[in-house]
C-alpha cells in the first residue's frame, strides 16, 4: 500500500448505503445523502454510552465525607462547567449546564480517541472481520457529519429560545433592523441570516478542521517508521518517529481540550444571546 | 430626530464598557467567524439564487455581504479588548 492509499484508507468511513444509488456513488468515492458512517455513530454512540453508565455508576456510589478520587475528578469538571455557565449564561435555564457538561465530556472523548495509535483500531477490526480492506474511522469528529450534526442541534435550540425569550416579533425585529436600521431592510434581512447561517458553519467547521489536520498529523508521522524504517535504517526513522509522535500527542492533547472547551463555551455564549432582549453583543 | 439617534448610540457605547467575560472567548474565533461569514455568505447566495433564478447576482452579492459582515463581527470583536480593564487597571481602580 502507497502512501497516499494508507493515508485515504485511514480517512475513509464504513459507510452502509440505503438505496442502489448511494452504493453506486460509495463505490466511486463520492459522498452521498442516503448513507450512513457506521463507524462514526457506533463510536460516537459507544462513547454517549460510556458517559451515561459511568455517570449513574458513580451517581450510586456518591460519598459526602470523604469522596474517592475519581469522585473529586468529576466534581472539579462539573465545578469548571458551572463557573462556565455562570460567566457565560445571563438568565437561569435548567437546559444549559447540563448540555454544556454533555457537549464537553462527549466532545472531548470524541477528541481523545485521536490519541489512539492510528493503526491499532482499524488493524483490530480488520482482523475481527477478516476483510483487510475494511475502512475504520476512529475519530468521530473528524467526520463531518459529527460536527455539523452538532452544531445543528445547537442552532435548533438558539433558534427556539430566540422565538421563546424574544417572541415572534421580537426575532422578526432583528432580521428586519439589525444591523443597518430602518432604512436597509432588504439587506438587513439577507445580513442577519448570514450572521445566523455563519453561527453552526463555524462551530462544525473549527472543530472538524482541528481535529482532522491533527489525524492528518498522526498520519503522516505513522507513515515515518511505515514507510522508510527498513532494515537498519530503522535505527534512526523509528526512534524519531517515537519522538514526533510523542510531541504532536502532548500538543493535541491541548488541542483536544481547547476544542471541547471552546465548542462548550460558544454553545453557553449563542444562547446566552439568544436569551437577551435586544442582544448586542458584538456578534 | 438626528440627535436622538445620538444619544441613544452613546448610550449603548456606556452600557458595553463592561462585557461579559465569557463573552471574550468569541476573541479565539474571531478568525473562524470571518471565514464562516464568507462562506455563509455565499450559501445564503446560492439557495436566494436558487429560489429567483438569478443566478448568479444574489451568489456573488452575499458574498460580498459575509465579507463585509465578517469583517464588521472581527472588527466588533477586537474593540472589546479596548473595554477590557486589564488586572492592574482594575486594583488602580479600587484605590
């Protein structure tokens, strides 16, 4: 396998087609609507589902006294979440520290599986399925479909409390005046729904392209030793592709945070908006 | 009429001298934003284009729209940092 096929190879998903058409387009390498990434909802469901059994496990064994360590742990993330929250959030909404907790955790261990030496699940599953051609994309947010799913749920709930807090005429009000005045209304409207549009487009967009330029990395370092170690030659690629490897993980594995946070905190901020009447905040 | 614009615009200056902190965590996006703007811009274009046939005025007049959008939230965003006190102002402050 060439270089360039190991590379599409990792970055293809195990897509199942719902119709002749979508698996015509599959086989040509094209993306379609009627298809679903198998890899990426079983992983991104499997993780869902880790945060949901370890937190009613721990929510069962919860100590007031003394709490255990892995209790203290998961204190310190809710605190950091909450102070978040405060900072962030104007008004009072039972939703958004427990979304906000939801989108972090789950974000960031979607993230972490990038840490994952790039081999090890894809070799693992191709030897469980006996097809050594089988496509296994671990990493859940670098597809896509993940980030754009999300921020699309967000934007649901943006535009939900924006209806809700301002009312329908109150919303219709910052289409129609916003940002040039009374004057401008044709452009005010095309104007606000760009602003609007751009809100999910950046959230799925930063995350995708971080976390997919930082696959892309792990890639490209895995390909050192793949590639050039050939006999004694290993000597020198390999220890270096050790050292790489070992730097761009400690650098990622800031990435990874700052990307959760930041998915979080936009989430906390564009709804603090839309609960504001009349938000003027800059953006 | 024109004064009472004004004032009203002052007004809204005072009330933004102090944002919200969480707020300035828009300040690590400010790049993504202008690009999101841009780029919802243009699909803003193709689906109004889309809708009138006109192809492709409406593509290349939002376009135009996000950029200058874009660059208005970037420019919207950094001023913020002009009303952040920073801490030593803040302790100068409370003496």
């Amino acid at each position: 396998m060439g270089t360039v096929e190991y590379i599409q190879h990792h970055l293809t998903n195990n897509t199942l087609a719902l119709n002749a058409e979508a698996q015509e387009a599959i086989d040509k390498g094209q993306m379609t609507f009627w298809a679903l990434n198998l890899d990426t909802i079983a992983i991104s469901f499997l993780i869902g589902a880790l945060i949901v059994f370890v937190a009613a496990r721990l929510g069962k064994q919860l100590e007031t006294g003394k709490p255990g360590g892995f209790q203290n742990f998961v204190e310190s993330i809710l605190d950091f979440v909450s102070t978040n929250v405060r900072d962030a959030f104007p008004g009072h909404n039972a939703l958004i520290a427990p979304l906000a907790l939801t989108i972090f955790l789950w974000v960031w261990l979607m993230n972490f599986m990038d840490l994952i030496p790039v081999d090890l699940l894809p070799m693992l599953f191709q030897v469980i399925t006996g097809n050594e051609h089988a496509h296994l994309k671990v990493v859940p947010t670098t597809d896509l479909n993940t980030t754009l799913a999300m921020s699309f749920t967000v934007f649901a709930l943006i535009l939900f409390y924006n209806v809700k807090i301002k009312g329908v005429w109150g919303f219709t009000k910052m289409f129609l005046f916003h940002p040039f005045g009374k004057f401008l209304i044709p452009v005010n409207i095309v104007m606000t729904l760009i602003e609007e549009v751009s809100k999910p487009l950046s959230l799925a967009l930063r995350l995708f392209g971080n976390m997919f330029a930082g696959e892309l990395v792990f890639l490209l370092i895995a390909l050192i030793g793949g590639t050039l170690a050939v006999g004694a030659a290993a000597l020198f690629w390999a220890p270096l592709q050790v050292l790489l490897d070992l730097g761009w993980l400690i650098f990622h594995l800031l990435v990874i945070t700052l990307q959760a946070f930041i998915f979080m905190v936009l989430t906390i901020v564009y709804l603090g908006m839309a609960h504001e009447d009349d938000a003027e905040m800059g953006h | 009429m024109n004064n009472d614009y004004e004032h009203k615009k002052v007004v809204k200056n005072t009330t933004q001298e102090v944002p919200s902190p969480a707020a300035n965590f828009l300040l690590i996006s400010a790049g993504s934003i202008f690009t999101s703007m841009l780029i919802a811009g243009f699909i803003v274009g193709y689906m109004l284009d889309h809708i009138f046939d006109t192809t492709p005025i409406f593509f290349l007049s939002c376009a135009v729209l996000g950029f200058i959008g874009g660059i208005q939230k970037v420019h919207a965003l950094t001023k913020r940092l002009d009303h952040i006190p920073s801490k030593n102002e803040q302790e100068t402050k409370n003496d």
